[in-house]
C-alpha cells in the first residue's frame, strides 16, 4: 500500500473536527515548500546583473581611501 493509500485511509478514519486540524497542517508544509523553492530577491537581482557596475572601477565613486578614521 502506498504512502498516499494509507494516509486517505486514515484520513477517511477521523472524525471532521480534526480533519479541519490535518488540512491546515498539510496546507502549512505545502506552503513550506513553495517558499523554499521560491527564488530570493537578491538571488534574482544578483543573476540580473543589477550590481554589475561594482566590478567597473570607474563607475564606482568611492573607495577604501575615502574612508575617515573614526574620531
């Protein structure tokens, strides 16, 4: 019997006060999943090349000369 067969018979088993319970544990690891397989916003700017102009030295205004001691 498969993972999926034993878990609809189970499920078939309980009474409907807890089933509202094992739907919104299922629907929270669904959720879990999509955000971890979700792209980040820095992973998306980094591979759009949004930062690129750092590794152009000329298009970068400061440096690290430019850096006071602190007083």
């Amino acid at each position: 019997m498969s993972v999926k067969e034993r878990l609809l018979k189970e499920i078939e088993s309980l009474p409907e006060e807890i089933l509202e319970e094992v739907f919104d544990f299922v629907a929270f690891v669904r959720r879990r999943r999509v955000q971890a397989e979700a792209p980040r916003w820095s992973d998306l700017a980094l591979r759009a090349g949004s930062f690129d102009f750092w590794n152009d030295p000329d298009e970068v205004d400061y440096s690290l000369d430019d850096i006071k001691p602190e007083r």
